[in-house]
C-alpha cells in the first residue's frame, strides 16, 4: 500500500509538472493551422508520429538529458535560446505562407506530403519545438534529477522511473486524443475560420519564441553576473 501511494504522488507530480507548459488542447490550434493542406488522414498520422516521437523526447530527456547536456558542457539556458529561435522561425514561416484556400491543395497534398514528409515534419516542427519545446525539456531533466536523486532502493530504482514513465505515457495519448481530433474542429471552422486562426495562432507562436528566447538570455545574464560579483571578491 505504501509503495502505491508513492506511486501515486510520484505520478501526480510528473504530471502536474509536465501538462501545464505542454497543454495539447491549448496547441490544437497551431496544429490545425500548420497542417491545414493536410487530410484528416495524413492529420491523423502526424498525430500518432507525434505522441510517439513527445513520449520517446521526454523520456530521453527524463533520463539521459542531464547527462548529454552536461557532456557536451552545454547549460539549460542556451537551450531555451536556441529552441526559442526554432519557435520563432517556424512562427515567421507561418505568418508569410500562402493561405491554404489560395492554393490547389490536392495537387499540393498530392506532390508534397509523402510518407516521408510527414515523418519529417511530425518531428520538426510538430513535435520539437512546438509540442514538446525548451521548457518541456528543461522540466523533464529537472524531474528525471528528482525522482533519481530522491528515495532509496525499490522507490529510486523502480517506483520512480515507473511513475514517471507512466505519466509521460499518459501525457503522450492525451497529445494524439487532441490532435487526431483537430479535424472536427477544423470542420467547424472552414476555410476563413482557418485562416484566421493560422494568423493569430502564428502570432501567439512568434511571442512565445520570443518569451522562451528572453528567459534563456535573463538566466545568462544573471549567471553572468553573478560570476563577475564573485571574481570581484
């Protein structure tokens, strides 16, 4: 009973960590607008390639991105600077493209998404940066140094890393339940609904890349500072 309510509480905490910067129905706009020449099929596919490709980034970076980071001698900081300039060219992309109604999409769809590209781009963009960002992989490496560096034996070693490894799976399904259903919305939108919310969504990216970009700079700064304070005395 015990090893249950640790668990539980190890669940809910990765969670509640992990939801709230990701937030899936929050981002079901942005994928519509990205995907708006796409089928619901093709939708249907970026969404299984996406939750698979959220589940297998954070669970990498749960467990092996403190390592890889600081083999490579490379700090959360400049992380969140270089994922915030990806947001912001992806935004700017975004806000330049042709809207979806002044194209011929099935000659488009047709010479376009292959299989291949759809692999491609459920990655980059659709899973790193816009899904799974800086902030969800900074999140992820401090809770995988959490639940690692806390407990002993039974609870370190296996409660934890299955507790965490549940809720990432958890938070994947919730990824694809909300993006393999973006088509009735889309529906319900049509085609100046769409472009409307390609607009505004882009925007609402492009502040985002920017904000991720500002925290990163704000936290080499003040590391900045504070190294210079120390060597002055």
């Amino acid at each position: 009973m015990q090893l249950l309510s640790t668990f539980i509480t190890k669940f809910l905490f990765v969670m509640a960590a992990l939801l709230p910067i990701m937030n899936p129905p929050g981002l079901v706009p942005i994928f519509i607008s990205m995907t708006a020449r796409n089928t619901p099929q093709q939708r249907r596919y970026l969404a299984r390639r996406i939750a698979v490709y959220c589940a297998l980034l954070l669970i990498g970076s749960m467990f092996v991105g403190g390592y890889v980071l600081s083999f490579f001698g490379v700090s959360l900081p400049v992380v969140q600077m270089s994922g915030g300039l990806l947001i912001t060219f992806a935004a700017w992309r975004m806000l330049n493209d042709t809207p979806a109604e002044s194209s011929q999409p099935s000659t488009e769809q047709a010479r376009v998404d292959s299989q291949a590209e759809l692999k491609q781009r459920a990655f980059y963009p659709l899973t790193f940066p816009l899904t799974v960002g800086p902030g969800s992989v900074s999140v992820a490496i401090t809770i995988g140094a959490t639940l690692t560096g806390s407990g002993k034996g039974l609870v370190r070693f296996v409660i934890s890393p299955v507790a965490g490894l549940t809720a990432v799976l958890v938070c994947s399904t919730l990824v694809y339940l909300c993006y393999a259903n973006a088509d009735k919305l889309l529906r319900y939108l049509g085609q100046t609904g769409s472009v409307v919310f390609l607009r505004l969504s882009a925007f609402i990216l492009l502040c985002l890349g920017v904000q991720i970009m500002w925290d990163g700079f704000g936290e080499l700064a003040s590391q900045w500072l504070r190294d210079n304070a120390a060597m002055l005395h």
